[in-house]
C-alpha cells in the first residue's frame, strides 16, 4: 500500500560539460512527475440517498519511479483514495500518483450504509483503458466520474459501477 497523496514533485536533469575556471549560466526545466487524479461516484437508485461512507482501493498504481528513464519500478501498489460526499451528492475522492503500472488498473469499492443495511461490495471496476495514457501527461490532472446503479433483488438490492467517463474540469494543484 502506498499513500494516495503524495505532495507534487518536480525534477530536472541535465549533462554539461564542466570547463575549467569558467563560469557557466545554466537554467534546466522541471517536470511534473506526479499527476492528481480524481474520481467521482453518482449514486442512483433507491438506496442512493442512503450511503453513509465509500471505501475504495485503486490497484495498479506505480509505488516507484526512475526519473532517468521516466518508468514505473517495482510491482503495482494499491492507494486507498478516500471518498468524501459532497453537497450535491457526489462522492469525489482526488489522489496523486507517481503514475500506473501493471497490466491492469480497477477500483474496488466497500458501501456503508446509514439505515442498518449491511454493507455490500461493488464489482471490482475496470480502469486500465481509461488510464492507458495516465504516465504520459503528468502537469494535466485527469477528472473520472461513474453512476453507482442500485438495483433492488429478492435479496435485497446489489451496487454496480457503470459508464465511467472522462470529465472536463479545471483543476488546481495546491
């Protein structure tokens, strides 16, 4: 597990050749090499209203990165991005991330509810497509939203997240 947070980082690298007794102006451009991410939930249906808290882990996240080759290292991390309900409903929960790694990329969502319905675990939520390109792009923050359905059964009603889709949205890093 690693911290869905981290603070944003920038690096730069350069070779110059070094002159004896010379004295040398150099100015080198600083990369972005976390990129924020935020994702947000719609409930919909009749328990929608009901939701008391979101516990969320997003696997295949990169835990290491080699900033001389510009790749993800070791094996794919889990972050654990922490759901807030906003006023207009939504759940919305931003992380930052070094970048992807893996074949695979999914969200898996726990619901709790405020009304004594025991909690339920949502289908694990494919986002490999999605964050395909998530590595390549780093100064751009990537917004992603998706309807969590709930649909009433004889055993009571099932969660599942569906259509996500990339936002437009102007995000500031602070």
């Amino acid at each position: 597990m690693v911290t869905a947070e981290p603070d944003f980082l920038f690096t730069a690298a350069t070779d110059l050749p070094i002159e004896r007794d010379r004295h040398i102006a150099l100015t080198v451009n600083m990369e972005q090499q976390v990129r924020q991410l935020t994702l947000t939930l719609t409930p919909q249906g009749s328990w929608a209203d009901n939701v008391a808290a979101i516990e969320a882990s997003l696997a295949g996240v990169a835990q290491a990165w080699n900033f001389d080759t510009n790749q993800p290292t070791g094996n794919p991390a889990t972050v654990n991005p922490r759901f807030e309900k906003q006023e207009n409903g939504n759940w919305v929960a931003v992380v930052r991330l070094l970048g992807i790694t893996g074949n695979e990329q999914y969200l898996n969502v726990n619901l709790s509810f405020d009304n004594g319905a025991p909690d339920i675990e949502v289908e694990i939520s494919g986002l490999t497509t999605l964050l395909a390109d998530f590595n390549a792009d780093k100064q751009t923050p990537l917004a992603l939203a998706a309807f969590l359905v709930f649909t009433t059964t004889e055993a009571g009603f099932t969660a599942t997240i569906n259509d996500w889709q990339q936002e437009e949205r102007n995000i500031t890093a602070e």
